[in-house]
C-alpha cells in the first residue's frame, strides 16, 4: 500500500472498535477454496432479488461485535488460514473491514471478500478519495475534521489493498447458476486484486490447477 496514504487508524480516518455482524461461519467450504471462517456483515443496500441472505440486508438487527474478539475466535479456529468477507455488503462498512483484513492479512491468513459493487467503480472511489486527500494535504489541511467526507472512500481503497480476491457484482436472479464456484450469477466475477492492480485492468482469478503424470518406471 502507498505510504503516502492515510490508513484506518491514522488521524485522517479514526479507527471502528466494533463492526455489525449479521454472523459467522468457521468452518465454511462454500465461500472460497478450502476451508475457510466466512464472516458475514449486517446491512446491504443492494436489495438483490432472490438474495441468499435477505435478513442481512437491513442496517438494523445485526450484532455489534468488538474487532478484537472476532479476530481472537478467527485465530483461536486452528483449522482455517483463509477468511472469507460476506453479508450483508462488507464495503458498506469499509473502515471496520479495512482494519479486519488488513490485521489478517498481517497474521498469514488468505483474504476474500464478496461484494455486490463492481471492482472498478471501488478502485475509482478509492483513486479520487485518494487524490483529493492529497489535494487537501498538499494545501495544508490536518486533523479528521478536514477529510472526514473521504473517510469512506480512503477505507474502500484500504480494504481492497487488503484482500486477495474479489467475488464481485450483484446477485442476478435471472443469471443464476447452481454450476458456478464461488458465484452466485454469471455476471460475478472472481478479480485477482494483486495481478488486476499489477496489470492495470481487471484480471481474474482461477485456482491452481496441476496435472498427476504416471511415473516412467509404472
């Protein structure tokens, strides 16, 4: 991540203790390869008919947690070294999951997260919120008060830094799909965030795949 920018934490973007949790799943194999702790978010302005979690949308109802106990029953699973962000719309809570994959990201685990944005509106939101802020910085401009209406967009940019792949789009009932991996429409793209940044345009992600071959002497 640019050094330049401010991050969740620093005086630009005061840091969540809590994040609204409509729940968690620590042992999910349906949210990304492996095994993985799918922590699914409360609130979702997309409304998506035909949505899996429809009691995730409102903003209201959701369980308040401490950051700092859900990372502690993360670690405390020894199983899993992947997590998976859900909802709900985790980048409608973008500072409370920047500091949550990002502290992951510290500690080895692998990150993803779904979203019902697109890649390339976020990245843009994060590009102006991230050039205004230094627009304002460079004209002399301190302290939270100054950036307070960019806090959001800087905690997107932060968040996307933060995670490995993107399951990104809305839930498209029409484009449903019981073959798709890890979509739920065939409009969902799997975006490798690290290769799509390097590459300059959108990029997107396949597991590893590996071919057995029978040893000469069999």
């Amino acid at each position: 991540m640019n050094k330049t920018v401010p991050r969740v934490g620093d005086a630009e973007i005061p840091a969540p203790t809590h994040i609204s949790l409509y729940g968690t799943v620590p042992d999910s194999i349906v949210d990304g390869p492996g095994l993985r702790y799918a922590v699914f978010v409360q609130g979702c302005t997309h409304n998506c008919p035909g949505c899996h979690n429809p009691e995730s949308q409102p903003v209201e109802g959701g369980t308040i947690t401490a950051l700092d106990d859900l990372l502690a029953d993360i670690e405390a699973n020894g199983l899993v070294h992947d997590v998976t962000l859900s909802g709900g719309e985790p980048f409608e809570q973008p500072a409370a999951c920047a500091i949550l994959a990002r502290t992951l990201k510290e500690r080895g685990y692998g990150v993803w997260s779904y979203s019902g944005y697109l890649y390339d509106d976020l990245s843009k939101r994060a590009t102006t919120a991230r050039e205004e802020w230094k627009r304002r910085r460079d004209a002399g401009a301190t302290g939270a008060a100054a950036f307070a209406d960019l806090v959001d967009d800087l905690a997107v940019g932060e968040l996307l830094d933060s995670i490995d792949v993107l399951v990104d789009g809305p839930f498209v009932e029409a484009r449903k799909s019981l073959e798709l991996k890890w979509c739920g429409s065939s409009n969902q793209r799997l975006v490798d965030v690290a290769a799509t940044r390097a590459a300059g345009k959108v990029m997107l992600w396949h597991p590893t795949s590996f071919d057995l071959e029978k040893p000469s002497n069999w």
